[in-house]
C-alpha cells in the first residue's frame, strides 16, 4: 500500500521598515504600524486555508499575502492545510515586516528513502532584514532527522535554528551579494539514499544611500555691512573648498525694520559674493526668511543631494512694526523752501 504524506514548503522574511521608517519606500501607502507592533504578511499557494493566530481565528489565508499588526514579541501562527496542521513560533519585531510565503503540495511516497527534501526563502530581501528558510521533507520513516546547515557568503550568520529544520540569517551588510542556504538531511542510518540535500538562495538589495549632512556655517546678527563682508569672506572661502556644495543664505529683517529690509539685504549679500568674491551665482540661494528681533544672517552648507534647511524666524507677523520710510534728502529740503 502507497503511504501519503502531505508536504508544505514556507519562508519568512522581515522587512525592515523599512523603515518602517515607514517600512521601506515603497510605491503603495500602508497603513502605519502602530508603536510597539510589527506587521506579518502571510500568504499560502494555493490560497483559503484557515488561519489561526494565538489560538485567535483570522480566516483563511490569500494569495497575494493578508497582512496582519502583531504586538511586538513571539506569536504561535498555524495554517490548517488538509491532513496536516502547519505550526510556526513567529518572533515579530516592532517596526518590521514579517513575510510568511508557504506552498501546500501533496506527494505520493512509497518507501522511506530516498525522500524529497527542499529549502523555501523569499527571492528578494532588504539589506539588513532577518532571512528565514524553511524546508520541507516528506520522509517516510520512523527514525528522528538530523538538520545540518552551511550558509555563504562567509559573512552571513545564522541567527538562530541550527539544527532544526528553519533557520533565520542575518543580512545585514550584505547588499548586493545573494545569500544561499544548504541543509543536508538524514536519518542516521548511514544509508546513501537517506541523506538528501536542498538549497535555496536569496538576493539581497543594498540600502539607499545616505543623504550627506548640511550643515550650519555661520549665523550672526547685521549691524553693519562691514562686519557683514567679513562674514561673508570666510564663506566664500569655504565654498571655494567645497566644490560640491551650495551655500544657502537665510536672511531675516528685524521686527522694526523697513519694509523690503530682507530683500535689500539679501541682494547686497549676493552682490558681493558674485562681484566682489568671484562665486558662481548658481552655488549661492538667497531666502527671505522672515522676522527675528533684529536683521540677521544664517549661512548653510548644503552638500550635493542633500536636503536643503529650512527658514526659522522667531517673530510673528503681528509682532512686526515696520520702521517708517525715510523722506529723501531733497524732498525735505523742497518742503522747506515752499
């Protein structure tokens, strides 16, 4: 008589939120994860087994993956497939996604040995997402398997599961490489045909790259343009040596200035810079930055690709009392002679 037995193949992966910074940028929007929860996106081929959380019924599972937030900690996930109940103790991480992919087969095995064994992973994880692969093996007899692992590059670390048939890997540091997983099986017996191997390999994206810092150059209040021009010497060296960089002015009027005083400023500031000292207008932004206290100065150093700042004035439009405008010289002398 031919023995049956029912086969299910899985992976798990997390994927870092992203993120979730949210988790990573992704084209779709999801839903925020709250503070404390991880998120689990369990799927299964085909799809419509039941599925049982912490003893909690959540229907049936789908295919694409139905997502479930989790509280941060282990969590007991079973999916009834026909014949066979599939148990897992899933360990969910605040911020991170957990990806649960199992495929349900059947097989018709008439002897122990030699038995089907094979390894399931996602394809495609993030640099620095914890890699779980899970095999499957049908075999037929009564004596306990041994699990043994290898896994490369040599930089890849099992995190945990050695010896047993799932393990997790650790990839970070490991974009752009793939991250392959062998498991040898057997039974002991020293019998060729009962020591079966699988593989499964995942490739692993690299992060983004950093955005490199902007940072503050000099902040200062105008008192007079003179002193102002000093200040403006030691940027204008700076950029010269920093040909990668764009200096972003940020100049604010104080509370009593005149009306138009930021902008007057400002154009003297970008007058001396490209007139007096030679800069290419292109790496100069001038921003009207509203009010302080008293006329005042910011000056940034915004690397290439890099987010520029933004104003911070400190006083509210209705704390401003505009100066009054200054009658011309000649205007004042003609009112006197009428």
């Amino acid at each position: 008589m031919k023995r049956i037995y029912i086969s299910c193949t899985f992976a798990l992966m997390l994927l870092l939120t992203c993120s979730l910074v949210q988790a990573n940028a992704k084209d779709t929007k999801e839903p925020k994860l709250r503070k404390g929860y991880g998120r689990m996106d369990l799927k299964t081929s085909p799809a419509g087994y039941p599925l049982i959380v912490d003893g909690k019924d959540y229907g049936v599972t789908y295919n694409p993956a139905k997502s479930i937030d989790l509280p941060a900690g282990t969590h007991t996930v079973e999916v009834l497939f026909p014949n066979r109940r599939w148990t897992q103790q899933i360990n969910i991480l605040a911020g991170k996604r957990n990806c649960v992919c199992l495929n349900y087969t059947t097989r018709i095995i008439t002897r122990p040995c030699p038995y089907p064994v094979s390894v399931s992973a996602p394809a495609v994880v993030d640099d620095g997402d914890v890699i779980t692969y899970s095999s499957d093996v049908a075999y037929g007899g009564t004596q306990p398997l041994n699990y043994t692992w290898t896994v490369s590059p040599p930089s890849a670390r099992i995190l945990s599961g050695a010896g047993t048939n799932t393990i997790t890997v650790d990839s970070t540091g490991l974009g752009r490489q793939k991250v392959t997983a062998i498991l040898v099986v057997d039974d002991g017996s020293g019998d060729p045909t009962c020591r079966q191997m699988a593989q499964a390999s995942v490739d692993v994206t690299p992060p983004p790259p950093l955005k490199p810092p902007i940072r503050k150059f000099d902040e200062f209040p105008s008192v007079a343009f003179d002193d102002d021009k000093a200040r403006l010497d030691n940027l204008a060296i700076e950029l010269q040596n920093s040909p990668d960089s764009t200096g972003y002015l940020f100049v604010y009027a104080g509370k009593t200035s005149r009306v138009g005083q930021a902008d007057r400023l400002g154009a003297r500031t970008l007058d001396y810079l490209v007139n007096t000292r030679g800069l290419d207008s292109r790496r100069i932004v001038i921003v009207n930055g509203g009010y302080r206290e008293t006329d005042y100065y910011e000056f940034w150093l915004v690397p290439q690709g890099a987010e520029p700042p933004q104003p911070s004035p400190t006083v509210q439009p209705g704390e401003i009392r505009p100066a009054p405008e200054r009658t011309p010289r000649r205007t004042r002398r003609n009112s006197r002679r009428r």
